[in-house]
C-alpha cells in the first residue's frame, strides 16, 4: 500500500499555485478517490467494486492527516479536475492533469 500512497501524494502536491481557485476538500477528496480507485482496479480489476469502495475508503482515512491538509486550499483549476474525472490510468493524472 505505500506506492499507492507516495503515487496519491504526488500530484496533490504539485497543484498549480498560478491560476484557478482554492481547492475544496471536496475536491481533494474526489483526487484521492478517483487516484486510488484507477489503481485498485488496474491491481485487482475491476470485477469486486464493494472492495475497491472499501479501499478507498480505508486509503482517503489513512491520508486525511497530511495529505488532504496539503491539497485543501492549493490553487487548482476546473480543467485540472475535468482531467482528473477522465483520466484512465493513476499516471495520466500525474503526468497530464497537474502539470
């Protein structure tokens, strides 16, 4: 499970700080949720959705503490989330959505 943590760690931190608005923890949240949802169904597939939702949710608590704390309130831009709801694939959202 630390990959998974050190890859959703990752571009929460290098949110834009130039443009766009506050990021909600809503926001952050739903960057979380979709990062290790790509992960766990690329790891596991996509056939046991009840343990992936678990998953999640067990990875959004572990992180609450620091990570969340580093994304709410970074500037973050709506085309930055609409890249994050589309992404395929956990890198697409490192390499493509926050840089």
């Amino acid at each position: 499970m630390r990959p998974l943590r050190w890859l959703i760690c990752v571009p929460i931190l290098a949110i834009p700080l130039g443009c766009g608005h506050p990021a909600s923890e809503k926001e952050c949240q739903e960057i979380v949720e979709r990062i290790t949802t790509l992960e766990l169904e690329k790891s596991r597939g996509a056939s046991d959705a009840k343990a992936v939702g678990a998953q999640v949710d067990e990875t959004k608590k572990a992180l609450a503490s620091n990570t969340l704390k580093d994304c709410v309130g970074k500037r973050i831009t709506d085309r930055a989330m609409q890249c994050v709801r589309s992404a395929r694939t956990s890198q697409q959202i490192i390499d493509d959505c926050f840089r």
